[in-house]
C-alpha cells in the first residue's frame, strides 16, 4: 500500500511527504528505542514511534526509511520538521496512541479492512 494510501485511512495527519508518498509500505515497525528502530528500518519499512527527534530523520536516512509516524497527536518541532524536508522523508501523525495506530495499520495492509482511528 502506498504510504499517502496508508496515511489517510489511518485518519494520520500529514506534516509533509517529501519524495515518499508513493512509495510502497510493505512492513510497519513500532518501537520507541532508537536502537531498536535503526537494527529494524528498511527501505519498505514505515517506522512508528513516540520519539519526536531529529535522530529519527537520521535513522531514516541512513537506512533509506521512507516514513516516520509519529504518535498521540504530537506536533513535530521545527528542527524535525526542516530535517525532513532536507531528506526527503514523510513525517505523518496519528492521533492514537501505539497500540490502536498499529492495530489500524495492520487493518490496512493485512486485513483488507478500513479501520480509520
């Protein structure tokens, strides 16, 4: 599924796409340690995180990650937002928590339901 596809049926608002809205999201991955999220990232992969930091754009960069979904609504800072653009990576919001954001997520690319939040 395409990542703009994903974004509107999880009801996720859009910061900015950059170069990746249509790109195809084939894995999802949560997690909230940036470890975790660097060993996991792929170029298919949309990483889903409580951490709002301009380490994340770096992690995407590094491992050609095509989008960033950001959790409870949160409003990424202006440094999160420039880095970004600079490399082309989506940053999208959830307004749900881990849980219900990826449960949604899942709907949509493996459940063939439209499960906004």
């Amino acid at each position: 599924m395409k990542l703009k596809e994903l974004a509107e049926k999880i009801g996720a608002r859009v910061v900015q796409y950059g170069k990746s809205a249509g790109i195809e999201i084939k894995r999802v991955y949560a997690g909230d340690k940036m470890s975790d999220l660097l060993s996991e990232a792929t170029e298919e992969t949309l990483l889903v995180t409580n951490l709002a930091n301009t380490q994340l754009v770096r992690v995407a960069e590094l491992m050609d990650v095509p989008g960033i979904c950001l959790l409870n609504d949160v409003v990424p800072g202006p440094e999160l937002v420039r880095s970004s653009i600079e490399h082309g990576t989506a940053i999208i919001v959830s307004k749900s928590g881990m849980f219900e954001t990826c449960g949604c997520m899942y709907q949509c690319l493996y459940g063939g339901g439209n499960s906004g939040s």
